[in-house]
C-alpha cells in the first residue's frame, strides 16, 4: 500500500522525474522531463511523518539522516516540488496546521515582548569558525550585488558595499549609525572610503568580538566603534547625519516596524539620510516557515513593502528612492551553499554531521524562496527633509565611480581572529 507520502506526491510531482525508495519499494513521480531527483528514505514512518507535515518534518528527517539522495541535493528536491502546482494537494492536515500557524502568529505578533538579544544570539554567536567557512573575505553575511553579472563573491559583496555608501551621500566627517553591525565590514569600508565617524551597534556577543577587533588591527579604533545595543534604546538626544541598515529589519518583527522607524526618525539628523536594505517578499506572510522560526532565526520575519510602508509615513520619514533587486540574493545563496558544503568536513567537526545538514537545507531553502517564490532585496533611502538628497539618481553612479578608485587601492582585509 503507499504510504501518504506516495499519494500526495502523486498529485503535486507533474513535470520533472522525481525517484523516492525506500522499505516501502521505488516508484517514480513526474513526466520524466526537466529535473531529475531520486531520494531514498531510511526508514518507512519518515514517509509519513513528512506527509503529516511537509514545511517541518521534511527539514528536520533530513536533518536527522532519514532521507538521503542518491541524485541531485535538497535545492533541487525543493525545486521540484515547487516547479510543480501545490494547491491541489493539501491535505486536512496540511491545513489544520496551517490554521494553528496562523493563530499562533497572531498572538506573537501581539504581545509586545523584547526578545531581541536572545533570538540574535540563537543565529549570531554561533561560532565564528562557522561563518569564516563560507563568508567572503570582509565576512558581509547579506546580499551581494552582482553588478556587473558574473563578478566573484567578495567582488559583488564590495560592489554592495560601493552601492549603499554611494545612496547614503556620506561626505568626510559626517556621524554615522549602523543598526546591526554585523561583523564589522560596512562600518569600516564606510570610515575608509567616506572619512565619516562611524557607531555600529549589534546584539550579538560574538560580531562585537569579531568587529572590535577588526577594527582595532586596521587602525580605525579612533573612526570606528561597535557597541552591545539595542535600537530600542538608542537616546534621542545623540543625532547621526547618516543612518544604515543592512539585513537587520528582517529581525524587527512586524509588530515593530513602527518603533523601529519612529527612533530612525528621533535619532536622524534634520537633514539626514538612511539607506535600510532588506529581504521582502510579494505579499504579508500569515506565518513564518516553521522550520526557519524553530532553528534559524527564531522571531525573524520578511516583510513585504505594502507593512512596510505605512510604519515609514507614521514616523515622518519621508521614501526619496527605492530599488527593488530580485535575484543577487539568490546567486549570494548559491555561493554561499557551494562554499559551506565544499567544507562540511570541517563544519561537522565544529558542530556535527546533523548541524551540517540543518545549514544546507537553510541556505537551500532561503535561495529558493528568491528562485521560485518572488523574494527580493529592497534598498529604501529615506529623509526627513524632501531636498536632502538630489532629484536625479545620477549621482548614485557617480560616487559609486568615484568610490572604484577607493576600492581599487584600498589595502588587503586582515584575517579574522578566533
């Protein structure tokens, strides 16, 4: 008899050749064209317990080695499916628990509880060994940009870099906030390439380790400091001339997109920019991905710019540009997979063999949501006074040309320290 797994693949699996064997026998799904795929699973109750609940138990049987594949790689099972129409093939417990799911949001999203620090430290103070296996050599763990197409990682990391210090406007001696740091590579390519003072504030113990000491062996101690600190109590009284942001808003959690713009505003100088670059996605989301809320980034959330939008007019901030990048994230991902799992040998002996298959399926899963699910990047400038930047985008290409001769002299990046 097939198991419940067999049955709901039999009615997604249309297009490609999918394989699944198991103690339950071989069979094969799809019309044989397109991509190919053959996964063995362990033992028969894995079959059903991914039926029983694909958007978690699929993640975590892999994880736990019950499924294997014996052709091609998790990216490529997840694309299958995805290739393929969904709708039809919910089952009564797909959507009952997808309505648990939905109550379970909303209450989240209701109760207004700063887990900041503690859900930036289950993802953040992994350890930085972790990270160095995969990062460029400036460890910017957000999207590139792949401007021109084909430029290598840490090329389309400096490129990023290039863009956002180019829309900010920074000019020598201005005070500048980062909001999430991270490791220390913005702050530092900003110091250098725009001669501004620059504040980075983290919540993560382990990015203020890194970065402080980055800093400390390229000299910018007196231009550049980091600091345990959360937004929410940034005091409104310190003014910044410039604002940055890059990949910390999907950690803000939709109940506060408000806050979060209201102190952007209170901290901003009269006359001052912000650039904030994101993951968004087409429309509201009811729920996170359960698998990513459970072991990735607990209290994450992606928003789309229709929730957006209405927290930025509130605050008085006023959108003097947007830039919308549908698919560098993705090719980011790719290298970023291929660069883990080229040295998962040695991400096993930090962690362990079922950490290492967590991590793949999070990088594959996360790519996929910008090959086949319409995510994207959004870079938002944002002012409070209408003429505080130009009324052409002219000038972003221009500093980012000027801002080339920075890059092409600037000396080569220390490596980390553990």
């Amino acid at each position: 008899m097939a198991s419940s797994l067999r049955r709901l693949l039999a009615k997604i699996i249309k297009k490609g050749r999918l394989t699944v064997s198991g103690p339950a026998g071989s069979q094969v799904f799809g019309d044989g064209g397109g991509r190919t795929v053959a996964i063995r699973f362990t033992h028969a109750e894995a079959e059903e317990e991914v039926a029983s609940d694909p958007q978690l138990k699929l993640a975590e049987v892999y994880m736990n080695g019950r499924l294997l594949f014996e052709e091609g790689d998790i990216y490529e099972l997840l694309a299958i499916v995805k290739d393929n129409t969904l709708s039809e093939a919910l089952t009564p417990g797909m959507i009952w628990r997808g309505l648990l799911r939905i109550a379970g949001a909303r209450i989240r999203h209701g109760v207004p509880i700063n887990r900041n620090q503690r859900n930036v430290a289950h993802h953040y103070d992994l350890s930085a060994k972790l990270f160095n296996l995969f990062l460029d050599e400036d460890w910017q763990y957000s999207c590139g940009y792949f401007n021109p197409p084909g430029i290598s990682l840490y090329e389309a990391q400096v490129a990023k870099k290039r863009h956002i210090a180019a829309k900010l406007l920074a000019e020598p001696g201005q005070k500048v906030l980062e909001i999430g740091s991270g490791w220390g590579g913005m702050a530092m390519y900003l110091a250098e390439s725009s001669g501004v003072d620059v504040t980075g504030i983290t919540l993560s113990q382990e990015q203020l380790r890194v970065s402080r000491d980055r800093a400390q062996k390229r000299g910018l101690s007196d231009r550049v400091r980091f600091e345990l600190q959360d937004y929410y109590y940034l005091p409104a009284s310190t003014k910044y001339d410039r604002i940055v942001s890059v990949g910390m808003f999907e950690h803000v959690g939709r109940l506060n997109f408000g806050r979060y713009f209201r102190k952007a505003y209170e901290v901003l100088d009269e006359d001052g920019v912000m650039v904030l670059h994101s993951i968004g996605q087409p429309y509201p989301a009811r729920y996170n991905s359960p698998f990513i809320e459970k072991y990735i980034f607990p209290g994450g959330y992606i928003p789309s710019l229709a929730e957006v939008m209405p927290a930025v007019e509130r605050s008085g901030l006023l959108v003097s540009d947007i830039e919308i990048l549908p698919m560098h994230y993705a090719h980011t991902l790719r290298h970023w997979r291929e660069r883990f799992l080229a040295r998962r040998e040695e991400a096993a002996s930090i962690y362990d063999e079922r950490f290492v298959r967590m991590w793949e399926f999070y990088l594959a899963g996360s790519e996929m949501a910008f090959t086949h699910e319409n995510f994207f990047i959004f870079q938002m400038q944002l002012t409070r006074k209408r003429l505080s930047v130009p009324d052409n985008r002219d000038y972003i290409a221009e500093r980012e040309e000027r801002l080339k001769s920075f890059d092409e002299t600037s000396p080569p990046l220390e490596p980390v320290t553990f």
